[in-house]
C-alpha cells in the first residue's frame, strides 16, 4: 500500500535527542522550561532542529516505514504549539491544572493550565511552517498530527472564560480548525492525524470524576462516561 492507512504507523512525536534538548535549553536559560519555547527565528537553534529532523527521517526510512514525521521536534509541546498559535487561549505550563500524570508509583508531572481569554481566532500556523520543512526533506508521505478539537476542550477542565455560551465556544473552535487544516492541504498535507487523547482518559476513574465536576456537567462528556452510570 503506497496510501495511509498502513500496517505500520505512529502518531507523530518522537523522543528529543540530547543535543536538540540541550540547545533548547541553552536558548531558553536552564530556570526556563523547554516548554515555553514558542515559534522562533534562532538561527543557530533552527540548524540544530533542521539537523535532528533530517536524522529522524532517515531512521524512520531506513526502517521501512511508509509515513515519516519530524518527531515533533520543533514543539514546545505536542498540543500546546498549535493553539497557542491561534488568538484567544493561554497556558499555565507549571503544571498546575487539577489532575496529573501518573503511573502505578505516583504522580510523574502536572498538565498544562489551558485558559480561554478571548475569542478564538485563527492565525498562521507554525505547524504547518514545520510540516513544510518535513514535506521537502522526504520521499516518504509526510504525515502531521494535532490535537482533536474535544481535546482542546477538555484540557481547559470545563472552564470555557471568554465564552458564556458553549455553543459559540464550539463554532469558533471548529471555525479555527477548518483554516489549520485548509492551510495543511495547501501546504501539501494528504496525511492529518487528529489526537484525541481525552478519550483514553476517562478509563481512569479520576478523569470521570474530573469531568462530573464541570459545570458543564457529564453531558458534554463521551459517551463512555455516561455508560458507566448505567
């Protein structure tokens, strides 16, 4: 098959090599958290990145696969970079929202805060800056992750801020969505993954009686919240 689907697939972002890390780090200051690292012009930085995505796509060829991505390595998180980009959101990148990432031993880090300050508003996306960089270095199909619309959603915990209506909330969320992947298509882009990982995290007990405590209420939440109260 020379066509996604294929029997061997990824999502997209891959582990940061240690000389990628460490000029972010350098770029930023060691008290400033990668995550910060928003769209930039450094040119010593972009070689770095340039250099680390090409090395990652020859991996990814040499081992057969028929979609390759950049490993996400020019984001300062897998989701945060796009909506970041667009107008109305900001971020606590502390780790300060509710919940937690957490394994069998105990809490690992926090989430980020997702706060809606503003109307959402679409504007030139460094996603697709990037997926033009990767589009150019393969003869692989580029393929390009982001994160699903309910995923936005669910990172800001219900808070919807600016918006006292959910139904607007939603439509200028989807209206800036359609232009992100309208703009992908024009650069290129036939392969748009989009990640819900929201779904996945309500098998967690304490995700469920995260969602129960919107103010929104359980109604807005997948259906596999609702069924277990059946």
């Amino acid at each position: 098959m020379d066509r996604p689907p294929f029997r061997a697939d990824q999502v997209g972002s891959l582990l940061r090599p240690e000389k990628l890390k460490a000029a972010r780090e350098k770029f930023l200051g060691p008290q400033t958290p990668t995550s910060a690292l928003g769209p930039h012009d450094d040119p010593g930085l972009r070689a770095v990145e340039d250099q680390c995505i090409r090395e990652v796509l020859a991996m990814q060829e040499r081992v057969g696969l028929k979609a390759v991505t950049d490993g996400e390595f020019r984001r300062r998180s897998w989701w945060l970079e796009l909506v970041l980009g667009w107008e109305g959101f900001e971020a606590d990148r502390t780790g300060s929202a509710k919940l937690k990432w957490r394994n069998e031993s105990g809490v690992t880090q926090g989430f980020s805060d997702l706060n809606v300050i503003g109307p959402i508003r679409w504007r030139p996306s460094s996603v697709v800056r990037a997926f033009q960089f990767l589009k150019a270095n393969t003869r692989r199909v580029p393929k390009v992750t982001i994160p699903a619309p309910n995923c936005v959603h669910y990172y800001t915990g219900g808070k919807l801020g600016y918006y006292k209506d959910a139904e607007v909330f939603w439509a200028d969320l989807i209206a800036a969505y359609r232009k992100e992947l309208r703009a992908l298509v024009e650069a290129g882009a036939r392969y748009i993954q989009l990640d819900d990982t929201s779904i996945a995290f309500i098998c967690d007990p304490a995700h469920r009686e995260y969602v129960r405590s919107w103010r929104h209420g359980a109604h807005e939440a997948p259906r596999a919240l609702r069924r277990e109260d059946q």
